[in-house]
C-alpha cells in the first residue's frame, strides 16, 4: 500500500513543475559557484557542487520549507474524517498515520532536491578529498564549514537524511498536536504561516548564537553545524522533542477536555508582557553597546519601517510591539461579540452606545499601553546607564515632540487595526479572522508592498522622514472617522436600528 501511494506521488505532474523552478535556481547557484572559483583562482570538485544546493538555506528556507508545511497541513485537513478517527481509535494513532503519509507525500520533494543536488555535480572534477574552494570562506561558499567537521566529503549525507527525517517528523508533530486542540482549518492556516515566518525571521534575523531557534536551522547540515558544537546535540534536542511530543499525545484526550478559555485570556497578555521586555531590553543592550543616549535608544525601538527602510529587528518589533496589542485589544472585543445579547443592548439602550463604550475601553487601553512601553524602553535606557541628553532632535523634532507624536499616533494606529478587525468580525463570525487580518496588514510592511497613503505603519518614527506630523495625525483621524461610519452602518443594517 505504502509503495502504491509512493509511486502514485512520484507520477504527479506537480512534481515536475517543483523540479523546474529548483533546477533553474540550481543554475544560478552553480554559476555563482564558478564566478567565485574564477575570481580566486581555486579548485573545485563535485562534492563543491552536491552540498552548495543541497544546503542552500534560501532554497530551503523560502521554497522547500513552504511546500513541505503545505503538504503537512493538506494532510490533516484531508485526513481529518470521522470515519478515519474512529478506525483509528486514538488520536495518538491518527497522528502517526498523517505522519506516514506525510513522508510519503514529502519524499518526491526531497527525492528532486537530492537528484538535481547529483547533477550539480556535473562538468565538476571528481576528488575524494576536500577542495581548496570548500576551504574558503564566502558567502558562496556554505559548505565552507563541512571541512572542519567531517573528514571525508560524502559523510555529511547520511546526516543530513537523518536531521530531514528527524526535522520532519518534528513539524508535523507540533502542527498535528495543536490542530487536534482546536480542530480549526483557520487556526491551522494560522500555525503554518506561524512557524513560515518563524523559519524566515531565524534564518535571517538571529545571531548565530540563537539560530537555533530558528527552524529552518535543521534542514541544513551547514546550518546546524554552524549551530552546534557537536552535531549529536542537535539530533537529541529533535530526537527529545520527538518524544516529549509522543508522551503528551498520550495524554491527548485529557488535554482536549480542559479549559483552556481561561488561560488563553490571561496568557496573551503574560506572552505579550514578556515578548515585549524581551525585546526593549535586547535593543536597550545593542544600542548601550554603540554609545546611544536615551532618546535614540527611544528611535531605535520604535523606529519601524517605512517605504524607504526596512530591517528584520525593526519590522518584529513592529509586529510584537504593537500587532501584539491590536490581538489583545481584539480578545476583549471577541469576548464581547460572543455575549452580545438583546439584554446588553437594552441595557446600554442602543448598540451605538455599547460600541462606544467598547471605543473607549480600548482607546484607554492603548493610552496605558503606549506609555508603559515607552516607560519601559526609559527604564531599561536608564538601567543600562545609557546617558540621557533631550536636546537632542530627530528629524528637526525635539525629544518631548517626539514622544508626543509616539504616544498619540501608536493610540490613533492601534485604533484603527482594531477598528478594522471589529468590522470584519461582525461580518465574519469565524475565530481565524482577527489573526488573518492581522497577518495581512504585517504583509503591507514588507518592502515593495508598503504604500504610504494606507493608515498602515504610519506610528513608526521613520514615517517622519518623509511625512510631517500632523499630516500623519490627519491621515490617521480620517481613516479613523471612515472606519466609525462603516461600523456605525453595519450595526444599522445588522440591528435594525
């Protein structure tokens, strides 16, 4: 049965069109290959060429890892049957068999990828040593660090088959045992995009000494060792998660009956708290370390990104700073949603007086929040002993006009994300909106798609470069307004009133 589903995969057209791209990007990598030996004047052998696509961490990163999540979720949408759950008795059991054909669905992309590695290695000269190219240290070169770990070229591919296999039964598990919590095809959208993202900002953003962390670190054998100090510690930490994942699926059934209601509530604000000082703190050190003031200290962690700059740190800090609070301004709001009723409305005597109500609970809760997190960056600043100097300016705006434009644009911003959310809940009665909506407007940040007329981004402090302040307060206020009418509409035509 495996081999029938197996030799149904590898026939599908889909695969040749996955086999197309990756070889065309093969092309590239090994003519950068030949442009660097060219330039340096070095030898290279086929081993050079093998292990450049194998482990290219943008391949993987951007075009395997996305497919590979694809398959994963396809897999437990499809699979999740009530006659396949019953047949199978146990959760537990439903896991492991998704996890099957998991890797029957997955073996033609890695089968693509390990052939068209092969044919890297074509035109190259045949050596069973190292080449003085893998010697080198470039940006090219990513196999550099294979050298210095294995004796012998073709060692490093049987653990990479071994960190695939460990990797993959790793991120099936975690998407698997979560789906089966809430048994919602949003949320397991929401986990997929998630734990993409998580890939794409570890590969990128962090240190060495956190990359880790990132996921995508185990799908390259260069990556990993550049990691770890032994490989045998990477292979336990996923080995150990294997298991510990194994042993709570066990409990699994038990876990589903919790409540969890509670919990959720109370921890988005602790995860959020705690991301938050994580992250104020961590710039408060890099910016100690270049001899920043205060105020600077204050730019840096509330610069974010604009049409002309964008970083990975500024653009996270964006997204936890303050799509973080947009997500828990919207907990309370969904909680509202839920017990509206025909006796909330008589009491507050029209759903337009409820909604204001709403308004301005929220509008105090971004007030509290903007000055906490400014509080907090100051704090940390003075904490570090980063020395304070207010006559400093930014953009021609003094250190108090600053701030002022901080606090109220991050009050006005947030207002309108949440605003935004509100009106699509109403219309939409489903738990994957607000996280969805959410994600659509982080996209709006990224280079090439920000657009500086959207009431998007506009609190960041290098908004100012280019657009005064009170153009920015005026921009914010009308979509505001605009938002207001919209939603003061749509309770007329949904209440009747």
């Amino acid at each position: 049965m495996v081999v029938d589903r197996l030799m149904n995969e590898f026939t599908k057209r889909s695969w040749l069109f996955v086999g197309v791209i990756i070889f065309l990007y093969s092309l590239r990598v090994k003519r950068q290959i030949l442009d660097t030996v060219r330039l340096n004047q070095v030898e290279v052998n086929v081993w050079d060429g093998f292990y450049a696509l194998m482990t290219d961490m943008y391949l993987l990163t951007y075009f395997v890892f996305p497919v590979m999540l694809f398959l994963s979720v396809g897999i437990l949408i499809r699979e999740y049957r009530h006659e396949v759950i019953i047949r199978m008795l146990t959760p537990q059991a439903w896991i492991y068999r998704t996890l099957k054909l998991f890797f029957v669905e997955a073996a033609p992309l890695f089968t693509v990828l390990f052939i068209l590695s092969t044919l890297m290695m074509i035109g190259l000269p045949y050596e069973a040593g190292w080449s003085d190219y893998t010697k080198m240290v470039t940006e090219v070169n990513a196999t550099g660090v294979l050298q210095s770990r294995f004796s012998l070229p073709w060692y490093p591919l049987p653990v990479q088959l071994c960190l695939w296999f460990l990797f993959l039964t790793t991120v099936h598990f975690s998407l698997a045992g979560i789906f089966l919590l809430h048994v919602k095809k949003g949320w397991l959208y929401t986990q997929a995009i998630f734990t993409f993202l998580l890939g794409v900002v570890g590969f990128k953003l962090f240190p060495e000494q956190f990359s880790f962390l990132s996921p995508t670190t185990y799908l390259s054998i260069s990556m990993t060792s550049v990691s770890y100090s032994n490989l045998i510690v990477a292979a336990l930490i996923l080995t150990g998660m294997i298991l510990g994942q194994g042993l709570l699926f066990r409990q699994l059934s038990m876990i589903q009956r919790m409540d969890w209601k509670q919990w959720r509530g109370n921890g988005a604000y602790l995860l959020y708290a705690g991301l938050a000082t994580l992250h104020i703190s961590y710039n408060g050190i890099l910016n100690r370390r270049e001899g920043a003031t205060a105020d600077e200290v204050i730019v840096a962690t509330f610069i974010g990104v604009g049409a002309d700059y964008f970083s990975y740190l500024s653009f996270m800090s964006y997204v936890i700073l303050f799509f973080g609070a947009t997500y828990m301004s919207q907990l309370r709001i969904q909680r509202e949603l839920l017990e509206i009723s025909h006796y909330k409305l008589i009491r507050y005597k029209s759903p337009h007086r409820w909604f204001r109500n709403i308004l301005l609970q929220e509008t105090v809760f971004f007030s509290i929040l903007t000055l906490s997190l400014i509080g907090l960056t100051l704090l940390m600043a003075f904490l570090s002993n980063v020395p304070f100097d207010v006559h400093q300016t930014y953009q021609g705006y003094t250190f108090a006009s600053v701030l002022g434009f901080l606090f109220g644009s991050t009050v006005l911003q947030c207002l309108v994300y949440t605003l935004l959310c509100f009106m699509l809940s109403w219309m939409i009665r489903e738990v994957y909106v607000v996280p969805t909506v959410i994600g659509l407007l982080s996209l709006f940040l990224f280079p090439g798609l920000y657009v500086n007329w959207l009431p998007i981004g506009m609190n960041a402090l290098i908004v100012l470069e280019s657009t005064s302040m009170w153009t920015v307060f005026i921009q914010l206020i009308g979509a505001l307004i605009v938002l207001m009418l919209g939603i003061t509409l749509l309770l007329k035509r949904s209440l009747h009133v």
